[in-house]
C-alpha cells in the first residue's frame, strides 16, 4: 500500500510495480538484498503518475483552459513551434519524446500567450498513438477554439524503437494535421510549414 505520504497513488499502480521486481528477481537479479532498490515500486509509480494523468483530469483542465480565453480582434496566424513534451506509447509503454509545433487562426478569441502550450502538455499526459495525438491537438485548436483553422507539425522519438526492437536511434516519425484555411489554403499551410522550419535565433 502507499505510505502515509504518498496517499493519491494508486495502490494497483504500486502493486504492479511490486510484481515487475518480483519478476526481476525470478531472472536473477538480487533485488531484494539490494538497497538501491528499497522504496523502487514507490518511486516508479510516482513517476508513472506524474507522466500519465487520469484521462477525467486532463478533460478539465482542458476545460479551464477553454474558459479563459480572452477577446480579440487579432486574425492572422498564431503560433507555437518546438514545444518539447513527453509521452508513452500504448503499445509497449515506453517514453517518447516529442517537439510538437501547434498554430491557430482565431476567429474573435485567443489563448493567452502563456497558455498555448498548456494542450501540448495536457494531451501527451495519456498514453496515445502519436498519430492521434496529432490530431487530437488539431480537433482542440480548431473546432474547440472555434479558430478559423488550426495546424499542427510533431516530432518523435520513439523509446520502443530506440532503445528495442530495431534500435533506430536516429529517425523520428513525424506527423501532421491541418483543419479549416490551414487545409484549403496552400499559401497558409506553406507559411506554417516555413514558420517552423526556420532555425531560431537567440532572442536576449
């Protein structure tokens, strides 16, 4: 069970831990006897916790977001490029790291500036195909915000494939979705696609 200060981790979580040591010990590493890993189960499920957020939690807080937008009449594009998260992969559990670049055009509301990355933080705390979270992030910025369009480029790399499996360090999968003016206008999803492609330069 969780100690005394540790009360919101799930138990279940902490057991399954428990059991992948068990069963590190059954293929002959001592660790039972050995201290560095004493609390482990407790410290892995933390950490799952911190990296996978409960999927009703995550609909709020995209929720609050929503609720704080604020009016302008601002209607050219607005963008947030290389964004670093992390996720894991449903299919084997293991990290991924992405650099997710999201653009909207707003219709009469925007996010403040502090916030369009907030999705991107919000939407990787699941465990999803990258594919989805892609579009995911794109149904958000246009059909959520009622933008005018929305567009939305990521990077990946991918734990099951690095460091498994074929071991391909190098390559990242990368995906794209576009919606609305982003989709029917080749000049502005050209411009997005320029957008994050410049290398940035030191602002200070």
């Amino acid at each position: 069970m969780p100690r005394a200060d540790q009360p919101d981790l799930n138990p279940d979580l902490v057991a399954g831990y428990r059991l992948l040591l068990k069963a590190m010990a059954d293929i002959g590493y001592a660790v039972e006897n050995d201290e560095n890993f004493e609390g482990t189960d407790l410290r892995a499920a933390k950490a799952f916790a911190e990296l996978v957020l409960p999927a009703d939690e995550i609909e709020r807080r995209v929720e609050a977001l929503l609720a704080s937008t604020f009016p302008s009449s601002y209607d050219q594009m607005i963008l947030s490029k290389h964004n670093r998260a992390f996720g894991l992969c449903p299919h084997h559990l293991l990290p991924t790291i992405y650099r997710i670049s999201l653009a909207y055009i707003p219709t009469d509301r925007v996010l403040g500036i502090s916030k369009l990355s907030r999705p991107v933080r919000l939407y990787t705390r699941r465990p999803v195909l990258q594919e989805q979270l892609t579009e995911d992030l794109a149904e958000f910025l246009h059909k959520r915000m009622e933008s005018r369009g929305a567009a939305v480029q990521i990077e990946g790399l991918h734990l099951c494939m690095a460091a498994r499996g074929i071991e391909a360090h190098e390559p990242r999968l990368v995906t794209s979705s576009v919606r609305g003016v982003f989709r029917e206008n080749l000049a502005t999803r050209q411009e997005f696609l320029d957008l994050v492609r410049t290398v940035p330069t030191a602002l200070l």
